[in-house]
C-alpha cells in the first residue's frame, strides 16, 4: 500500500497535458479545457507532436521540451505510446501521471507482456504513481483542479467520492451538480494498474478536508491492502460503500456446502462489516447515508419513534423500518401522557404519533419534545406533508431549537415539491439531514443502525479467553499426507483427525478398505455403527446412497457395503470407491444439526461459513459469513447473523443448546483457516449442538494439489505467533509479545496502576483514565500496519500474568516512517526492560524494511531521552523545545 506521491496526483502545482489537440470530439481537447475552466494554480502546458500551439497557446512537441517537471501528466495519447511517455516523465522529474487511454491489457508489441506491465515497468524506477489506466480522471474543487473529460466540474464540498466505473462517474457528477452535492475529490480509478482503493482510501482518511468517503466498487484486487486501508480510515470517518455484480456465480463451480453457501457477494459484505463500513444497495442510498452521518448525534440505540401529520405516511415509514429489520419504540406510560397533553383527543395514541393533518407549528414542537424526553426513544423520524393550515417555514422555526439540541438523532422528512423546497434549503443549511419520502427516512434510519453496529464491533474489546494450544504439526502432517497421496479430498479418518488436532470434537472414524476390515472396525468400536462411502467423486453421499445408520451386527453391515457399492455404481458410475468410514452410531439428545464450514475466496481468502445444518442445507437461509481470524466477540456475532439462535434456545422442556461450545469452535476453526493454507474446504456437517457441547459427525476436507493455483491470503493478517519470546529481566522470565484484542482489560488495568508522572510522560498531559473506544483501539492493531508489544510478568497465584511494559509502533502506508512510543511499569522500570522493549520492536521494523523510527518525549523525561541515545536514535529539540524529537534512519 503506498500513499506516496499522491500529492502530486491530487494537489499538483502544475500539469501537463500530454496529447492536448484542438480537434473536436478529442479527449485531449476536453481535459486541456477543462484545466483551463477549473482555474487550477500554476502552468497547465500542451504537448503535442505535430502542432505548435493548442487552444491559442504555446505545445510542446515532447515531455522533453517543457520548461520543467510538471508535478502531474495527463496523458491522453493511444495505448501504444504510453509506456515511452511514462518512462521520459519519470526521467524528468514528474511523480504523478492520469492515464486516460483505454486499450493497454494488449499485448506490449516490443516486449513479452502488456502494454501495462510495460507502463508499470516504466514508472516504478522513478516512483512515479499512475491513476488509470482507462479512467476519466480525477477532479479535486478546493484545488481547482479538473484533470478529466468529465462534461462538467463538481462543486466543492466534503464527501470523496471514488470510483471503478468511468461511464458512472460522469453521470454521478451530473446528478450530484443538480442536488447541489459538492464534493473534496472526484476519483475514476479504471483499471487501477497502480493507484487503487486502498491508496486512495489511506489518502483520504488523513484528508482534513474529506467527511466522509463514499466507492463504487466493482471489485477488489489486493483484498489485503484494501481491508487494512478501510480498517484504519472507518475509524477516523464514515466509508460507504455499494458494490456491483452481488450475484453468487462463483458459487456454482464449489464442490462443498460451504462453498457453494459462500458467494462472492455474501463474503464482500462480511468484509465489509468487519471493516466498519456501511454498505448500501443503491447510489442514492450512497448520498443519503452520506447525508445522515454527518451531522453527528450520540447514538442511544434503534428503538425509532415516527411522529408525522399523516397517518398514511408514518404507515409507510414504519413498514419500510420493519421490513429492513428494524425496531419501533414501544411508547411508555409517560410518554403517552405527555403527548396526550399536547395533542388532540385524536392523535393517533401510538407509534408512528400522528399529531393530525391541522396541527399548528407549537404542536410539532411540543410532540417532538415529549419523544425527545423520553428514555425508550433512542431516535425521531419527523414527517411533514405539506397542508394549507401552516406554512412548512413556520414548523421549521418552531421545531429547529429541538432539534439542534437533542442528545438523539432526529431524520426528517418533507414530502412535496416548492411548498417545502424553504425547509428543505433550511434542513440543508443546519446540516440537517432531510428526505423526500417516508421509505427513504426509514432506509436512512437502518443505515445510522448498522453504521453504528459495524462500528461498535470495531471498538468493541473481547475478554481474554483462554489460549488453545493445537497439534499444528500434526494437522501439517495429516496435510502433506493428504497432497503426497495425490487424493484432493482427505479420507473421513484423516479428516476427522485433522479436527481433533485442533480441538474440535469429532466422532472417532476408521476407513475400512473392504468389508472384513469394516467388520473388525465396528467389532473394536461397538454396534450399532453408522458406514458411509469414501469417495474422492461423491461429494454429497445421501444422495447416491451411500449412508447407512444404525447397523446392528456383522451380517447388516455386509448387506449394507453391498447394497451401497450398488447405489453408488447406479448412481455415479464414474466414480471410484476407496472405502468406507464406519463410525459409533451417537445419539445425542436435544441435538440441533448445524453447518460450520471453511471455503476460499478467490478475493478474500479463507471464509468461516456457520448456519443451520442437514442434508438440506444449500435451502435454508439460515448461515452467515464471517473472515478469519476470530476471537469470541466475533464468532458471537456470527452466530448472531447465522439466524440460528431461535433454534438453539430453550423450547418446551429441551435445554438450550450450549452457546459457548459453539463459538469455541469457530474460534477452533478459524485458526485453523489461518494455520493450514493448502486446505481448500472443510465442510462440518452436520456439527450436532445441545447442552453438553458440540460434536462433528461429519467432515470433508479438500486440499490444494501440487499445480494448483495457491489461494488468495487471509484478508486480515492474523496474530503473528512467531513473534512471541521468553526474556530475562532482573532474573524474572517474561513473555513479550504482540498485543492481542483479549488484552484490553489488561492494558486499562497497566495505564490506571502507572502513576501521574509515567502517565503525562507517556501521553504529554494529565490523564487518570484512558477510554474504552482508545483502549480497544490500542489493544485491536492491524498487524499489517502497526506493532505493539507487551511485556507480561509471570502469574502469581490467581492473579493472572500482568503487562509489565509496552511498546507500540504505527508505520505511514509507505513503510517509510514508523512512530513509536513506550511505557514501562514503575516496578520495573531501571532494571532493562524498557531497553529490550525498544529493542524488540526497532528489529522487527527493521526486519520489514521500515526505513526511520521516530518518536517524542518531554524534555524531562531523562530516561528516554538517553535509551534512546544509548539505541542509537538522534535526540534533538523540537519545534520551540517544548519536546525532544528522538529519530533513528537506516541500519
């Protein structure tokens, strides 16, 4: 990921235009005149081979000819001679380049690739950064710039809006022009050979003057880069996103359960919620959800109360709430003898509140304050369709005091055209959010909800749950076992296997080759026994028969392999039996059967499938997606989303099933997601839940043969374990290691114990306590960007090992620089630790390829000042000496 020179692309100081014409209809044409009409800062100059002036100017014959680097090239010449032209910019000293040209994904007629790859090969010697190609450019306002072949510029404003689709940009930013929608970057990413989502997405998370971030994605490239960016930036803005293409075709061509469950589409929505993004359906929604996050109320809760003049309108309102799932305040006692107070005899008496057609402008405020009081409303949707009784001005002044100061959201919505085009301008000016339609309101209600659920998951820390230890060496070696025999699906034996190495209960099973070893099998194991057919062609064994339950004795299992090898030949002729499983029949009582399953993303990776189980489980809609890793808070959310849990509470005397097992196990399994990358698919099924636990009954496994394109990375790097290490301090051994999610209590229980002075040290000023929402920020790192790690004293008695020292490290997405900043425990502090600490980390930035460490302290914090001195960091004052800046380069 790389942020690098985007300036250049985004705020350059002067432009080229390379393919600037005077002919009509030419997008040489377009983009020079656009640069013109924008009033960008600095020369915009015309290069054109065969002509020596463009629009009435001087053109330059070649990138050599100009009088200096331009900061940005706007290339707008055939696909053919883009390579050359990138490769004498980045010769001449330009960073940044928009490639407009479509056709480079042909062959380079010079070379052995593309005619991109020789563009890419050309700009990266120069670190020269390249939007496009095949876009229609890129349009920033606050800086006049319209680098495009857009018809018309953008109006400035504070939403970025970035997308993959040129065709769309130019009609997005007509439609925004006529609603007045400004924007603080227009971006047409195209084929996004170099500059991506993830760049732009870093870009603008630290771009003061952007609110909120708004895509239109029809796919991702580097699902990696792209998660990480989006992690960092949703914390510090609102990102909203629609994507394109929500079909599942990838589903069609999976050999599992889960694979087939887990469509392309369900798993960008997974990645989007884990990400903290909202994603919507429609462009429009884009705008509205835009509109609704940025006027920023605290959020209570989802219980909505509509309060309307129209009957008819808060019906629709309420209908669309519950159809998208959500919630309508049930109205307390109180409140009803509020709103009885203010209102006629015939309101409505309940929710939606309609306060009738002639209601005066005091009645709307006096309605709207009584649901503003009250405690089981956490939100308003205001409602107005316009009447001759009052003026939509006068309701507006009546109810705008309210409003602005509520401790609640409050939508708003005003139906009709000019009689309410004043309130709607006024809404605007406030920054209020506003809606043409009751649905739209009640759309925009569901989105604040889910924003808000999506970033609570974010800051959300998770108990530390005790630590697992698998048998991975032996999963490795039942993996290479299955590769080395060539077999791409894991016999039932070896995958049941696999399973229990990572602590997943397994019913034992035994492959029998034929039917005396079948026989001795269930004689060791007990009758009754349950036999299936082993078969690398039969993926789903019901259906050709070959599964035979409750098999009483020697002579029932010889008449069940025979009648099976029959079924099985019936059915699948092509398929070649290597044996049966036979298993101990178990009957569980109050058993559910579930689905928990892995399958691969050719995007994202790894996926965790969970949802109801059987053999009819590709008809339920029940089962969700989650990306590895997982710790307990998110396999509950994914339980949560599966829509299982009505089947596994209490119901008419059968216990609840035991929740804990379960999200145990899809812990277990994630791991195993992230441990094993040569396995393809694990399919659990069914995964049988009661009271007393959980127990796979059946599992298939496939692998990743010798020749088979690898699978795409887990999309979240998971927590480095290789990281971990034994230290001795003052003749204590303890464990550093990276920070986990899980170690949120015990880091707020670090900072409340350091004293004041350790504190202001650490933090520059007087704090007693550090706030959940910054704890799990500390405590929940993206490893791909940021490294913390902790010191941990061994346990004493009950008391569970506590952090002696921290050290933590937050690179730029160039890997450039990283800032860093530690703390060390006053018990142990003067004894090294905090040496081995800084230590531990300047190697591990070292090891990939940070290229300066740098950090600050308080000119009396004499201790830093000279470790760092003592590691080698450059210690010297900074800005008016009112701290010391430590800086450590190369090595």
């Amino acid at each position: 990921m790389s942020v690098r020179n985007l300036d250049s692309l985004f705020r350059p100081r002067s432009i080229a235009v390379v393919g600037a014409s005077d002919r009509a209809g030419s997008i040489g044409r377009v983009v020079l005149a656009n640069l013109k009409r924008g009033g960008i800062r600095g020369p915009v100059w015309a290069v054109n081979r065969r002509h020596a002036t463009v629009d009435g100017g001087p053109a330059f014959a070649d990138v050599d000819q100009l009088p200096s680097a331009p900061d940005l090239a706007v290339i707008c010449t055939p696909a053919a001679t883009v390579p050359a032209i990138v490769a004498a910019l980045g010769r001449r000293g330009t960073r940044a380049a928009i490639v407009m040209s479509a056709g480079l994904k042909d062959r380079d007629p010079g070379g052995e690739g593309t005619l991109e790859q020789a563009m890419l090969d050309a700009a990266r010697p120069h670190l020269l950064r390249v939007l496009g190609p095949n876009c229609i450019g890129a349009l920033v306002p606050g800086w006049k710039l319209n680098a495009s072949f857009a018809p018309g510029g953008a109006m400035p404003g504070t939403l970025a809006f970035v997308t993959q689709s040129g065709a769309l940009a130019t009609a997005m930013l007509d439609w925004a022009n006529e609603r007045s929608i400004g924007f603080s970057h227009f971006v047409s990413l195209g084929d996004s050979a170099d500059v991506d989502f993830g760049d732009v997405i870093d870009y603008l998370a630290s771009d003061a003057d952007t609110r909120a971030i708004l895509l239109y994605i029809e796919s991702v490239k580097h699902a990696r880069k792209f998660m990480s960016a989006a992690r960092a930036a949703a914390r510090n803005k609102p990102v909203i996103v629609v994507k394109a293409g929500r079909t599942p075709d990838a589903a069609k061509a999976a050999a599992s359960h889960t694979g087939a469950l887990a469509g392309s589409d369900a798993v960008f929505d997974a990645a989007a919620r884990r990400a903290g993004m909202l994603r919507v359906d429609t462009l429009e929604a884009l705008f509205d959800a835009a509109q609704t996050l940025a006027y920023p109320h605290p959020w209570r809760g989802a219980n909505l109360a509509i309060l309307t003049n129209g009957g008819g309108a808060g019906v629709l309102a309420a209908d669309a709430l519950s159809l998208g799932g959500g919630r309508l305040s049930r109205l307390s006692d109180a409140t009803m003898r509020a709103l009885d107070a203010c209102l006629p005899a015939t309101w409505s008496h309940g929710n939606p509140v309609d306060i009738v057609g002639d209601a005066p402008a005091g009645r709307y405020a006096k309605a709207l304050e009584a649901l503003l009081a009250a405690s089981e409303v956490d939100g308003v949707l205001f409602i107005h369709a316009p009447t001759a009784i009052v003026p939509a001005g006068d309701i507006v002044a009546e109810m705008l005091p309210s409003i602005r100061g509520a401790a609640k959201p409050v939508l708003s919505t005003w139906m009709g055209g000019k009689a309410v085009e004043g309130a709607r301008r006024t809404f605007s000016y406030e920054g209020l959010p506003w809606y043409s339609t009751p649905e739209r309101a009640a759309a925009a209600w569901l989105q604040l909800a889910d924003w808000h659920r999506n970033q609570a998951a974010l800051q959300e820390a998770p108990a530390e749950s005790a630590e697992f230890a698998p048998e991975r060496e032996r999963a490795l070696a039942i993996v290479n076992e299955g590769i080395a025999s060539g077999r791409a699906w894991l016999d039932p034996a070896q995958a049941h296997s696999l399973l229990a190495a990572y602590g997943i209960p397994a019913i034992p099973t035994t492959l029998a080759r034929d039917a005396d070893e079948a026989v001795a099998a269930a004689a060791r194991m007990g009758y009754p026994v349950a036999l299936k057919v082993v078969s690398q062609e039969v993926v789903h064994k019901s259906d050709v028969g070959g599964v035979a339950l409750g098999i009483a004795n020697a002579g029932e299992l010889h008449a069940a392999i025979v009648r099976m090898r029959q079924q099985v030949a019936r059915a699948r002729p092509d398929a070649s039996i290597l044996g049966f499983a036979v298993q101990p029949m178990v009957k569980r009582q109050n058993a559910r059967e579930l689905i928990a399953g892995l399958a691969s993303d050719p995007v994202f990776g790894p996926v965790l499938l969970f949802g109801k189980g059987g053999v009819e489980v590709e008809q339920s809609g029940a089962h969700a997606i989650a990306l590895p890793p997982l710790n307990p808070v998110l396999a509950r959310d994914l339980l949560a989303r599966s829509g299982t849990r009505p089947l596994l509470e209490a119901h008419r005397g059968q216990p609840a099933a035991r929740e804990e097992a379960i999200v145990d196990t899809l812990v277990r399994l994630a791991r195993m997601a992230c441990d094993l990358p040569a396995m393809a698919e694990l399919d659990i099924n069914p995964l049988v839940a009661n009271e007393e636990g959980v127990l796979a009954l059946d599992a298939r496994v496939r692998l990743r043969l010798p020749g088979e394109a690898a699978g795409a990375p887990t999309a979240i790097r998971p927590y480095p374990a290789a990281l971990e290490e034994q230290v001795e301090v003052a003749g204590t051994t303890l464990l550093v290691r990276p920070i986990r999610p899980g170690d949120a209590a015990r880091l707020k229980q670090f900072y409340s114990k350091a004293t004041p002075d350790d504190m202001r040290l650490r933090f520059f000023m007087a704090r007693r306590d550090v706030p959940a929402s910054e704890l799990a920020r500390y405590s929940q790192i993206d490893y791909d960007r940021e490294m913390t790690f902790v010191a941990l004293a061994p346990q004493d008695g009950d008391v569970p090992p506590q952090m002696a020292g921290e050290v933590r490290a937050v690179c730029d997405p160039d890997n450039l620089r990283a800032e860093f900043a530690i703390q060390v425990a006053s018990g142990w502090q003067h004894k090294g630790l905090g040496r081995i600490l800084l230590a531990k980390l300047v190697g591990y930035l070292r090891a990939r390829g940070t290229a300066e460490v740098w950090g600050q302290c308080l000119p009396e914090n004499v201790a830093m000042a000279a470790l760092a001195r003592e590691m080698g960091f450059r210690v010297a004052p900074a800005g008016e000496a009112t701290s010391l800046h430590l800086d450590l380069r190369g090595g």
